[in-house]
C-alpha cells in the first residue's frame, strides 16, 4: 500500500496493522478519531518533527493598541521571545555611533583590526540589554494572544511590526477558513468579509480558494486583508471560501504511526476488558486486558524513545 497522505489512509493503515480486516477491531470510528487527535497533540507538542520554528511578524493596529496584546495563529504553540523593537534593532543614520565607528575605524578591513570594533558593539549591546531590556510578554496557547507587558502608548504607533520567535505546530488536516474573499487580477489584495487572518494563517502560508486556484500570503495587513506574491489572481473572484492545505508527509512519521497504532490498540483493549473470560461460540475466549497491557507498555515504550531520542533540545518555551 501507498504511504498515508491524509488522515483516512492513516487510519486505514493503523487498523491494518492492527490486523483489519483478517480480524475485527472493535473500536468505534469516533474512538478511532479520538485516539489519531491524541497521537497528534503528542506529537506536536514533543517531537522535533511536529513543530518548526519561525519567525512571526504581526502589523500593528489601533485596534491592537486598544487592547493591548496581539492576535496569534492557533498554529502557534510556543513562543521563545519577541525581537527587540528599539532604535537599536532598526536601520542606523550617519549619527549613529555604529555608523561612525565603521566610517573612521573600519574603512579598511586589511589594514585596521576588527577586534576593537567587535568588543566596542558587545558594550553597545551591553548597554542596550541594561538600559532598554527585551520586551517581556505573556502567551498561552489556550488563549491565542500575545500580551506585551510595554507602555502602548509609546513604544509602539500604528503600522509598526512586532516580531516574534516561536515555534508553529506542523498540522496535516487541510481546515477551511472563517469567512469569504474577494479579490480581482489587477491587484495582489485579497480582501475577506467575516475572516480573522491573523489568527488562522501566517506568513508565507499557501491557501486554496473554492475556484481552485492556490496562493502564497506575502504579507498579512489586517485581519481582513491580505497580500499575496504576484500581480493578482487568474480570475476574479467573490464570495470564495478557502483552505489552507496540511503538510500531509506528517502522516507517514514513523514514530506518529506507531503511536497512533498504540492508542488504537489500547482503546480496543479497553473496550474488551469488560468481557473478559467469555467463551465465544468456537472456544474462542476474549481476553481485552491482555491487549490493554500489551498496548499500555508499547505506549510507554514509544514515548520514553521520544522523550530520550526525538524531543527538541531544552529551551525555555511560553505557551
């Protein structure tokens, strides 16, 4: 059989593994269901193939000043930090004490050494760190919201960026979107009607619209615009739903095949626990929790594998 490339092939190929249909599987495809969601949130909350990391820029609104965090995507399950928005992290002017060391110390780089310069941007940096600090934050994934604990007043105005470290779980199911989009061949905006942009894409996300044709955001200006790479759509359009296409190689993870098939196999067990010691007409007796226990150890087995061998490396993770 081909590799699983959607959630019923997965299926499909847990159950077989599991020896369907040479036997039955007495499970409920509801139950299936649950357990395949199960073996998912494991596996984008542990493994370092079910999360990636990127980074994140949201376009400030008044809407956001007012109410004082910004929106985040419910891909998004760990933030690590928010870069810096000072004038240090900006481009620099000839009054800028970086540009005038590089204008008089370093206007040859084979005759002047760079170790003075290099220890002179760490004191900056220093300096920098002391007197300006990192923005703090707080974020539950629960919540999708960013809270900047910085004056709003001040530190941020209206079309400024935020941008943010985090990681993004790597989800397989194709979602549809909220809403509906409009857009027309002369321009690369895409307006929604009833859409929340920024909490269901992100940048450089490919969605599909209802007419078929597939498109790239470039950038997100609000969350009921946004833009996309090229000069327009093929066709204009209105009233078009959308979908944003899952990464349907997770599905053939070797470590998410097996896991899944754990959890199959010990809900089967439970189900049959409940009949234990029953003769079936044949002789045949059903013993539901020798397959609990069976299943119970490989799912402990799987998962100290993954803690052991497969986790991402210790990082201090809000979320």
């Amino acid at each position: 059989m081909a590799k699983p490339t959607t959630r019923a092939t997965f299926k499909d190929y847990c159950l077989r593994r599991l020896g369907h249909p040479v036997i039955q599987i007495n499970v409920d495809d509801d139950q299936v269901e649950d357990r395949i969601d199960d073996a998912l949130q494991f596996f984008e909350d542990y493994h370092f193939d079910g999360c990636e990391e990127i980074y994140m820029k949201h376009k400030i609104t008044q809407t956001d000043i007012n109410r004082r965090y910004i929106p985040c995507p419910d891909a998004v399950i760990f933030v690590t930090g928010i870069i810096p928005f000072d004038q240090s992290s900006s481009s620099i002017n000839m009054f800028d004490l970086r540009y005038q060391l590089r204008l008089h110390d370093l206007y040859d780089f084979t005759s002047v050494s760079y170790v003075s310069y290099e220890i002179t941007m760490q004191h900056i940096r220093t300096l920098n760190l002391l007197f300006s600090g990192t923005p703090m934050f707080r974020f539950n994934r629960k919540q999708n919201k960013i809270f900047l604990d910085i004056d709003w007043s001040r530190d941020l105005l209206v079309g400024d960026y935020v941008v943010v470290q985090c990681y993004r779980a790597m989800r397989p199911d194709t979602v549809t979107l909220t809403g509906t989009l409009a857009g027309n061949t002369v321009s690369n905006i895409i307006v929604g009607t009833s859409t929340i942009f920024d909490q269901e894409v992100i940048e450089n996300d490919f969605i599909t619209l209802s007419s078929g044709e597939e498109v790239q955001i470039s950038k997100i200006n609000s969350p009921t615009n946004i833009q996309i790479i090229g000069t327009g759509l093929s066709s204009n359009v209105t009233s078009n739903t959308a979908t944003k296409t899952g990464i349907s190689d997770v599905w053939d993870d070797r470590f998410l095949k097996r896991y899944g098939t754990a959890l199959i196999k010990k809900q089967w067990g439970e189900n049959l626990k409940k009949f234990g010691g029953i003769q079936m007409p044949g002789g045949v007796t059903l013993n539901g929790k020798e397959i609990w226990d069976e299943a119970d150890t490989e799912i402990k087995s799987i998962e100290e594998e993954m803690y052991n061998f497969n986790s991402l490396p210790s990082e201090i993770f809000t979320g």
